[in-house]
C-alpha cells in the first residue's frame, strides 16, 4: 500500500491508534462493518479528517512453487510458468493487467 503526503498528516495517520483506544466508543461501528483491516484504517482516518484514496492494483503477487504458504496456494498462468513464478491472487494479477495496460507477456519478453 502507499501513501503520499507531509510529516503532520503521517503523524496523524500515525495517530490512529491513539484515537480509537481513547475513543472506542465511537468508532465501535467500524468494527461492525469494515471488512477488513485495510477498511477499518481508511475509514478511521476519513473520520479523522484524512483525505483516504483508492489507487488501482498495478502489482501483484507471485510465489515459487515451493514456497510455503498459510494462504494461497498459487495459479500458474502463462505469462509467469516460463519464470518458475505462480500467481498468489489471480485477482490482483487480472487487475494489474487491466490497470497497466500492459501485457505481462511483453514485458517479460523485454527483459530477455
């Protein structure tokens, strides 16, 4: 994940923390309807005042078969079977692709 700005506003978003341990109350919906981790903290720092974007996938994982793993086990595809490489999130791979607007395969092929 990124994120851009100045030092004040990473010390607030550093400040998230801080919020809702001393102000739990207020912040128990989140817990309730935030999906995720990720969610929870965009949604807090909304509520803070924090300006919160959402950028589009242009990366995603991959894993040699081998590799050890609590959860995916990996898709090959094409594009990454002539590396040894399997997708961990065909999801993250299919938008990556849509958002870049590149072929895997062309890029592969331009690094020999």
């Amino acid at each position: 994940r990124r994120v851009h700005g100045g030092t004040a506003m990473f010390e607030r978003m550093l400040s998230l923390t801080d919020e809702y341990v001393c102000n739990t109350s207020a912040h128990l919906d989140l817990v309730r309807i935030a999906p995720s981790s990720e969610s929870f903290q965009a949604r807090m720092w909304e509520r803070m005042g924090i300006p919160v974007a959402r950028i589009p996938h242009t990366m995603f994982a991959v894993k040699l078969p081998e590799d050890p793993t609590r959860w995916a086990q990996g898709e090959s595809t094409p594009e990454m079977a002539r590396h040894g490489l399997l997708v961990k999130y065909m999801h993250e791979f299919v938008a990556a692709k849509a958002n870049c607007k590149v072929v895997p395969a062309e890029v592969f092929a331009s690094l020999g």
